[in-house]
C-alpha cells in the first residue's frame, strides 16, 4: 500500500510570496488594473480586471477568458482507476466514454458530501478529477484496496476557460479549427504552433464555453494566443475574475461547496453538513450502480422524508436578499436562509440559492425573505416573496446547441 | 421449528466451533470450513521433531467460560493436573518467588506483601467480577441504543455500584484507565513480585507495565481466573479442540477442514455466501467469520464493497504481534537452580523486575528485540509424558517482545533470537542448552501465516481502551456485525477480545439469533 507516500515538492516560492503566482501570471498582472486580488486554493487571483459589469457581460454577450489553474486536479491512473473512481463517487462512471466530461459528487462514509467536481476520461485511459478543494488526502485514503496512482497535478496543468457566446468563434479565429464538433462535455486534442492543447466544451457559467489545457510553459502562448483575436478586432475578449464568476454561476444554478453548503470534510457541527438528496443533487445519486462510499447511509436516507433541501429562489423586488432569514409567511417562522444570491443583470430579477427546512417532507406552501438593506447609511427592512424555480435561472439553448451558432 | 437456514462459518478456531455449536443447537444448518487440516486454530496441538507433541499456540488455559461448558455439555476436567497451576518467577539469584491464586511466597517476600497480595487479588477479581455484565453480553451501542443495550449498560452500573461498593467503585474508576507499573508501587514492595503481576497485565500485548491501559489487560486476565483455575491441558490445547469439535459435530455442525476461503460473496450489500480456493461457491444466508477483522473486511469482503472511511479504521486495527512462541524438544529435565523437579510442573515465568519488563517491551517500539527477553516457560511433558519419547522432555514458551515488524526483517533475526531465549534460560538452567534435541520458533509473522492472523497477534487486535468494548474491533462494526449485511464477526478480534475463553463465539451466536437474520 504504497498510495500514502506524498511526493509533492513544495516550491520555495511559498515562503517568498504569500500567494502563488499563475503561470499566466504576467498577463493577469498587467489587465488586473484594479487590483483587486483574492487567493483561488492558494494562488494570486483576480477577482476583477477593470469592472465587474463589464466582465459579467463579456461572459454573457461575447467572450470571457479566466485562468482556471488553481482549480485542484488530480491524475488518476493505474488499473484500478475505473473502480477506484466508481467507489469513490455517487454516478455510475463505467458509462463515462473516453473524451467526455461528467459533474459528480462524493460523500463521505455518512453519505455527506465531500466535494464536488469534474472528472474527465482522458485520452490514454487516465482519469482527471477536477475539485473546488484540496481533496488529495482523502483520495488517497480512498485509494485503500485499489491498485491506482493518485498525483496532484494542479501546477502542472495550465488552463483557462472561454465562455461566452463568442467562444466558439472567437476560439476557431484563434486557430483552434474543428472544435465547433465538440459535443456539450466532449474532449478534444489538438497540435497548434507547437502547443499540445486538449479543450473540453465544459464550464462553470452555464452558457457556450470552452475550456482549454496545455503544459504550464506554454501558458502565455495560449493566452495570447487568444488574446491576438481582440487585437485584430475582430471579437470583444475580456479577462474575466472569480466576481464575475460567481454572478453567471449562480444564474446557472451551480452550486459552491464552501459557500452553499458546509462541506463534511470541514463541519463542526453535526447538523451542517448536507447529503446530495439535501442539496437538490439526488439525479447524481445511483443506488443501483456498485457500491460506493456513503452508499449505505444514501440508501437508509432515501426512504427518510427529506428534512430540508439547497432550492433556487426567484426573489421578488429590486434588493438582493443578501444573507436574509427566510419565513413561512410575512412574520411568520423562520425556515432557513440565503446562501448565494445576485441581482441578475440580465434576466432583471434576483435570484439566490436557499437552505430550507422542509415540514414532514414537502417544501413550504410560501415563502418570504425578510431583506435588510441600507438606504444613505440608514437601514430599512421589508419583506418579499420567494419563488422556488425549478429549472436553472438561466440556461439558454446556445449552451446546447452542435455546432455552435455563430455571433 | 423454523426451516434450517445455512450458516456458514469462516475458519474453525475455538470461538467459531462455539458460534457454530450454539446455532446448530438453535435448529439451523450450519458448515465450518476451516483453512488448517484440523480444526482449533490458536488451540491446536502440533507435532514437531518428529515424536513430540505440543500446543501450537496459547499453551496454558485460563478461563474457558463456565457458562459457555455448561450450555454445551463441555466436560474438560480430564485434562487438569489434580495440583492448581502457580506461577514461579524467576531470579538469578535463585530466590524466587511463588505465586498462587492468593498466596504469595519466597524468602523475599514480607510479610506486609503478602497480606497486600492477598487484599490486591480480592480487590482487582472484584473488579473483574464488576465487569461481568459487559463480558457476557453484546457491548451497547452508546448511539441508537436498544432496550437490550440500556438493560447491559444499567447491569454494569449497578454491578460496578452495588456489586463493588461506593469505596471499590471509586478505586476502580481511579485505576482502570491507568498502568499497572502506578498501581503496584503503590500497594507492594517486593520487586521481583512487582514484576511478576507486571507480566500478567502485559503478556500477549504490545505493551509495557508502564504502558496505560495495562489495569484493564491484567483485569481481562483476571477475569479467566474468575472462570476456573488456570491449567496446562494434558495432551495439549489441542484437546480442549477436540472437545469443543465433538460437541459442534454432536450438535449436527458440519466441518470441512483444509478449505481455503478466497472471497466473502456479497450481492447488494448482503453477503450470500463465500467462494473457496478452489473456486467452489458455497452458497448461506449469513456468513459468520472466525478470521480477524482486517483479514475478514479488507482481504475476504475487499474495500470495493464498504465505505472508504471505514476501511481505514479497520485497516488502523493495531494488531501486530509481540509474542514469538517456540518449542524444545530436551532430552533431559532441565536442572533450574533453587526449583524441585515438581515445581517445574508450574508455569515459570522470567520477569524479574518492572524494569526488566519495560526495558525489553522498549527495544520492540523500535521494532528490536531486547538482549533479555520477558519469558512464560512450561513443561508440559511433566504432567502429561505421552507428549514425548520416553525419559523426553518438551518446553513450551511464550517470549516478548517479539515485533512483528522487526527491522531488517525475521529471516536473518531468527537464529540469533533463538539463541538469546535459549542462552537466557541457561542462566537460571545451566544444562538446558545441552539437552536440546530440536527446537521450533514461531515468530508472529509466522504465526500470521500458518494461524491465517494478519499481524499474527494472539487477541487479533490490541486489548487496549480504544479497541474494546462497543469500539472493537472498530466502531461501524462491534456487536458482532459489519456493515455487510448477513455478514457475522465472531472471533477474538471482537468483544472481549482473545484467549481461549469462548467469550466472543458465544456473544456472536447470542447477537445472531436475537439479529432476525436466521428467520
């Protein structure tokens, strides 16, 4: 069982800088004109360049670009690598083909979850498990009874997303030909000025959008790569921070471990922690698929009435209900909060992701927010309604569509 | 009557013949299939040079349960020397010392220690006593309790309350999580007979007298002699199997012996059966395993079936061996300086002082053995001459600390550990070396390989606080069942963990019949 010797070489950077720089650092430098950093799993992160409107419509209307390397990545290998994954999350990986992308979960022995992530069946019959956080530890004790290598991978991987309408044109302008064929969750490969590149039509927004990897030492090629488009003029490509981000995911109804929900991994409290059924995630939950970690308590849950659930609000008014309570009715009693909410630019509503007790197992006949909001340094509070959306707030056809549209 | 439904029993040992008995006296169908080419793993006798005869394992009996003879007929009373068993420890200076079940004798010993050692063994069997509630039943759940739970945990509180007395409670909850090294300074003063309960408290475990949690070791050993005296079964442990067999195939139990079982079967979660080396399926409604935890869980079951988490605790079970057992084969008695020829009949101990005893159990934290080994010597050949060629003799010993993980390795350490046993008895017994004919030593990593123990640890598992009661082996898996559904724990590496008492194959077999899972 040699799957506990760590071999990960601690760069000496660490003690110089207090965040690590990206290896598209330079560039990230130079459009960061505000300078509004934030560490991304340790690394110098932009939250915004210039002006989070600006950056949230690039996204939206034309074409965004983020550095997407600090996101954990692990390399899993070995002969075991399919089983190992199958025990390890909540969907049926053996259905997962080679060159495609799948969303997944895992939970712990309690069937709370763990984290959530991306895993992609590369080329070669490895695996890449992509995670919002550090997770190597309990890979690794996963990896107990497997014959599998786990490596963390995240320095050794550059990465940036391209998300946007434009993208897929922007991209093919670029010189990246044939990527109009990738399916919604396809990998593909390609050679491109000496670059080895593999881009994946996946991403964090919910919109058209690309994401594209190559070895670190290439990263500034890539960026410019892309970049050369705008300066041709031909297509508006802004760099965008985790700001803008956060606005376009949650209009996607993407969920964040650690903002959503309090991860098992890190809850104190017994009562914080959430299972998939909990988080609204029960369709990445197979219980006739083999056996996995949590499986059991998943199993006993099931049959339980659900005792709250992760909802997507639409919240009427023009305040964000930014951390507000939620009640049964105006006044009434409390039963549960805001985790996530926007003020939606583009669909002209807000729109936040919820935590809400459930009385006997069905959700609540209404649901009111009560809003503290600040007018000149005075605080004022009203109440609002709260409407469950059942569908994500926004998913347009364009995400879906093969080949894509061009704009 | 309730249709017989098949039970399956992985390995043969001496708690799985008593699981295996209990439920077929119960009505059900039961197999065992057993590994070794006879039955009674840790309690089997073994030829060895030939003519000579010897228990393979565990050598000296204490405490088969009363309650577990009873319920099955189990008449052992042939076996016993007609004389009880003491303990001699030995010293170089030849005053050594007697102990009995009460009495503690030698020219060194005053007459303060031995009043103290008669106070000392009432008070701590007491102690023992207390425990009983806990020992005969299913260790409760301390989350999700049933009835059956509340009803053990009360008889615990009012025996150790009501059983004990308000001023024995107290002292036994000052002593029971602590050493035995504290304990004794503070109530003897003889050294040599410090050293010799200091034995008792830490044989068979990875631990030294001053090691916490060696008053509940020595309390888990009391408790066998609140059962019977202890004995040196005649004919060697093998006998106590061979009852124990009679009984199971008496009670219409069927046993395979020199079957390997390769995989636990388990389907949704439940397990329906095992497969053999062989490759034959033998199919049953529930699987009761004999084996230890890790090798039953991670090995039979494999960590693909069970939760990752849980796999690691199971896989955390301290459970290597400290305790290499061998085997002499003398062609004369040997000549110990200050012991009669009788006394020899009696188990000879060499644990002179706390410091001895510390001293060798710190060489084996750093995976050595120490230069002075702490040994448990018998001749069983004195009460029994059958075991060996007329005018032979046989020793039998138990010799910590002896770590499995030893560095370097045990193939090139074998020859000079013999050889440190071996010249460690010539100092007390000048002529031993001379009378050897053969010798046979079992290192624990031979024990794990020709017992099936992974870790080859006598208790299949530490005794220590955080691997007993509701924890043992791990939490997720004590009161006999695992997270397999249908799948059975009964062996030593449960509750109340090893020695040939009986104790976990009769709790199991209780657990399973009040489980529902046999109809």
């Amino acid at each position: 069982m040699s799957a506990f010797d760590v071999n990960e070489n601690v760069s000496p950077i660490n003690f110089k800088e207090v965040l690590q720089p990206s290896p598209f650092q330079s560039r990230i430098d130079e459009y960061g004109i505000v300078q509004e950093w934030m560490s991304w799993n340790g690394y110098k992160t932009a939250r915004v360049f210039d002006t989070l409107a600006s950056e949230y419509f690039a996204i939206r209307s034309t074409c965004g670009v983020m550095d997407l390397t600090p996101m954990e990545k692990y390399r899993i290998s070995g002969p075991d690598a399919l089983t190992y994954l199958n025990r390890l999350v909540t969907r049926d990986i053996t259905l997962l083909k080679p060159n495609r992308v799948t969303y997944v979960i895992w939970c712990n022995d309690e069937g709370k979850v763990l984290d959530d992530g991306t895993v992609f069946h590369l080329q070669n019959g490895d695996y890449r498990l992509c995670s919002q956080h550090h997770q190597l530890d309990w890979l690794l004790l996963s990896s107990l009874g497997f014959d599998v290598t786990i490596e963390k991978e995240t320095h050794d991987v550059a990465a940036l997303a391209v998300q946007g309408p434009t993208s897929c044109a922007a991209l093919m302008e670029a010189g990246l030909v044939d990527i109009d064929r990738l399916k919604p969750f396809d990998i593909g490969y390609m050679t491109l000025n000496g670059m080895e590149l593999m881009i994946s039509r996946t991403g964090f927004t919910g919109d058209l959008g690309y994401e594209v990897w190559t070895h670190p030492d290439r990263a500034l090629d890539l960026w410019d790569l892309i970049f050369s488009v705008k300066e041709q003029g031909l297509f508006d490509i802004r760099p965008t921070g985790l700001g803008a981000l956060d606005m376009v995911r949650i209009e996607a109804g993407f969920i964040m471990p650690g903002d959503d929900f309090n991860t098992a991994e890190t809850a104190v409290r017994a009562d914080r922690v959430r299972s998939p059924y909990e988080l609204g995630l029960a369709w990445l939950v197979d219980l006739e698929k083999p056996y996995f970690t949590g499986k059991q308590a998943l199993i006993a849950e099931n049959r339980e009435p659900a005792k709250q659930r992760l909802v997507r609000l639409v919240v009427e008014g023009n305040k964000p209900p930014t951390d507000a309570f939620l009640y049964d009715q105006k006044g009434g009693s409390r039963i549960g909060t805001i985790k996530s909410c926007v003020w939606s630019p583009i669909l002209k509503t807000n729109v936040a992701l919820a935590d809400i007790e459930f009385q006997k197992g069905s959700v609540p006949i209404e649901i009111w927010a009560e809003i503290y909001y600040q007018k000149e340094l005075e605080w004022r509070a009203t109440w609002v309604r709260c409407n469950i959306s059942k569908k994500p707030f926004w998913a347009h056809p364009r995400s879906s569509i093969t080949p894509p549209q061009k704009f | 009557m309730t249709k017989p439904v098949s039970v399956v029993l992985v390995g043969g040992g001496h708690n799985g013949l008593i699981c295996a008995t209990y439920l077929a006296k119960s009505g059900f169908d039961v197999q065992i299939l057993e590994a070794r080419e006879s039955v009674g793993g840790g309690a089997s006798s073994i030829k060895f040079g030939g003519d000579y005869t010897v228990s393979g394992l565990a050598h000296i009996l204490y405490g088969l349960n009363t309650k577990v003879c009873k319920d099955l007929g189990l008449d052992i009373s042939a076996l016993k020397s007609s004389e009880p068993l003491n303990t001699i420890s030995l010293q170089l200076d030849e005053n050594h010392i007697t102990l009995g079940l009460e009495s503690v004798s030698g020219k060194t010993i005053s007459l303060k220690d031995q009043q103290a050692y008669r106070t000392f063994k009432r008070e701590f069997r007491g102690y023992a006593e207390a425990l009983e509630p806990l020992m005969m039943n299913t260790p409760p759940r301390l989350k999700d309790m049933d009835r059956k739970d509340k009803f053990t945990l009360a008889k615990l509180g009012w025996s150790l309350r009501f059983g004990l007395g308000a001023k024995s409670m107290r002292e036994f909850l000052r002593v029971g999580g602590i050493n035995i090294y504290d304990v004794l300074n503070e109530v003897f003063d003889s050294s040599a007979l410090k050293g010799a309960v200091s034995f008792d408290a830490v044989l068979g475990q990875h631990m030294g007298p001053r090691t916490p949690n060696t008053v509940l070791t020595y309390l888990q050993r009391l408790w066998g002699e609140c059962q019977d005296a202890q004995m040196i079964p005649k004919g060697g442990m093998g006998k106590i199997s061979e009852i124990l067999e009679k009984a199971a195939i008496d009670a219409g139990v069927k046993i395979r012996t020199g079957v390997k079982v390769k995989k636990i079967c388990v389907a949704d979660g439940h397990s329906d059966g095992v497969v053999l080396e062989s490759g034959e399926h033998v199919e049953a409604s529930i699987v009761v395993s004999n084996a230890d935890a890790k090798t039953t869980l991670l090995d039979l079951v494999g960590a693909p079936q069970l939760d990752a988490m849980f796999c690691n605790r199971v896989n955390s079970i301290r459970q290597n061996g400290d305790v290499a057992k061998l085997h002499f084969a003398l062609n004369d008695l040997p000549n110990f300086k200050g012991l009669s020829p009788q006394d020899l009949q009696h188990r000879l101990i060499v644990a002179p002082d706390m410091r001895y005893v510390e001293h060798a159990f710190n060489h084996s934290k750093y995976g050595e053995f120490s230069q002075h080994p702490v040994l448990e010597i018998i001749i069983p050949t004195i009460g029994d001459s059958a075991s060996a060629p007329e005018g032979h003799h046989i020793m039998s010993i138990s010799a910590s600390f002896a770590p499995y993980d030893l560095k370097g390795g045990w193939s090139d350490s074998r020859r000079a550990f013999l050889n440190r046993v071996i010249e460690t008895i010539d100092q007390y017994a000048p002529n031993f070396s001379s009378s050897i004919v053969t010798s046979d030593l079992l290192t624990p990593l031979d024990i794990e390989e020709q017992y099936n123990i992974a870790g080859g640890h006598w208790h299949h598992g530490e005794l220590s606080i955080d691997q007993s009661f509701m924890m043992r082996p791990v939490h997720g898996s004590a009161q006999y069942q695992t997270p397999i559904k249908g799948l059975y724990l009964c062996g030593a590496a449960t509750h109340p963990g090893g020695g040939i008492t009986g104790m976990p194959g009769h709790n199991a077999a209780q657990r399973i019949l009040s489980s529902g899972d046999l109809g």
